[in-house]
C-alpha cells in the first residue's frame, strides 16, 4: 500500500517540501505544489495516515486567528520513503543507459 500512496499526483512534491523545509503549514504547500485544495487535504490525511508525515497545531496561547495553522513535517518513515523514489531515478538512469 506505500507505493499506491508513494505513486499519488503530489505525494514526491509534498515530501520532499517538507524535508526541505522541515516544517510547513497547508497554505504554504498548497502554493508550493498548485494542487486543489480539497486533494491536497485528502493526500495530506493519507500521508498522516500511513505514517509518512506528522501534523502539529499551534499551541493555544499563540492562537491569535480564528483557525490554527496546522504544521506538517516529515516523519523518519517519509525520509526512508524518500529512498524508493532515489530507487526509481537510479532504475531510469539505468534504463537510459541500457538503450
């Protein structure tokens, strides 16, 4: 079931956003990726669910708008998930070089 969600429209980009900027609230990777919203909310509970990425709120004393920026960052399950895409590019270049 990792690479049924690993092969998602999306999913590489969020992943490696995050772990190149560690942390990042929707907005910002809904900019980032161009994605509509309603898929990027469904992807992001898909990511969570399998472990690949953690969500966290801010904390209640910094609440200063109606609705808390919720924060994503990979988990060491994403970074390791992160190799099977390394895999694929090492696979292609191969390929190529086998043609």
């Amino acid at each position: 079931m990792f690479l049924k969600v690993l092969s998602k429209k999306n999913t590489k980009e969020v992943l490696y956003l995050l772990e190149k900027n560690e942390e990042l609230y929707f907005s910002q990777l809904l900019n980032e990726t161009g994605a509509f919203k309603s898929n990027l909310s469904n992807l992001i509970n898909e990511l969570i669910d399998f472990g690949l990425i953690s969500k966290r709120e801010e904390a209640e004393e910094l609440k200063q708008q109606k609705i808390p920026k919720v924060y994503y960052k990979l988990t060491n399950v994403g970074k390791e998930a992160l190799k099977i895409y390394e895999i694929e590019q090492n696979l292609e270049k191969l390929k190529k070089g086998n043609e």
